[in-house]
C-alpha cells in the first residue's frame, strides 16, 4: 500500500471512529499532498509524499516554538499532538552510527575534507540518504566530523 493511500485510510478510520483530532491534521496533510499533485501534475511517489509531511512537520514545529514563547500552552500541546501523528507516516531515522558512517564514506569522497567543504558534503550526503535522515541532524554530525579533522 502507497504511503499516500494509507493516510486516505486513516483519515476514513479516524471519520468513523469520530477522531476529530486525528481527522483535523490528516485533513490539513491530504491537503497538502493535494496541493503538491496539482503543482507537480502527477501521482506522488512515496519519496514526494515523505517529503511533504516533513513539510508540515516543520511548519508545525515553528508555531509551537512561538506558541511557547507567547507562553499558549493550549496550542502547544495541540501542536504537540498534531507532531505525534504526522510523525507515524516518516520511515524510521537513521542510527547515528549509520549516519556518521555515510557521512564519513562522503567526505572521504571529496578532495578536499576541510570545513571550507561543507556545503558540498551536506549535499551528497543529502543526496546518498534522501528522506532517511533529517538535514539538522546531518548539518550537526558534519561540523562535528570535519571540525576533528
């Protein structure tokens, strides 16, 4: 079953079960996913549909950062709740030592291992683990790596 498939399911799960929490985010995702068909004007892949979760769970994570500023404990444990059920749909991530592994293997690659190449280790890496890691978690595992050297 597409990534995209399972998440109409439980979306019609969470209406018959009165879910309405559940069935608020999935609404707010489907429309998302939508909107990213109508641009790209096409079928998304699975890859495409990781994509935009990751999308909207950034978004959602940016207003709970200024929901706690502004000290909305209501909406940040709203946001709280919405980030427990967009993240059910990401693959799990990737170990550190698996990262630091690819990481390593990468910049072995490159010429050059300076931090001066940090731009373009964070892009291949990218590249070589798309949708299996999270970019932060990249960023920080490469300062750390070419920092040492």
């Amino acid at each position: 079953m597409k990534l995209y498939e399972k998440i109409t399911a439980d979306m019609k799960a969470a209406m018959k079960g009165r879910d309405v929490q559940t069935l608020s985010i999935l609404r707010m995702l489907l429309a998302s996913l939508k909107n990213k068909m109508i641009e790209t004007r096409k079928e998304l892949e699975d890859a495409e549909v990781v994509a935009t979760v990751r999308s909207d769970i950034k978004k959602i994570e940016d207003a709970l950062e200024s929901f706690v500023a502004g000290e909305r404990e209501d909406l940040a444990d709203k946001a709280r709740s919405e980030l427990v059920i967009l993240k059910t749909y990401l693959p799990p991530e990737m170990s550190e030592e698996d990262l630091e592994k690819a990481i390593k293997k990468v910049i072995d690659q490159l010429e050059d291992g300076s931090a001066s190449d940090i731009g373009k280790a964070m892009g291949k890496v990218m590249q070589e683990l798309k949708g299996q890691v999270d970019g932060a978690r990249v960023k920080a595992m490469l300062a750390r790596i070419l920092g040492e050297k």
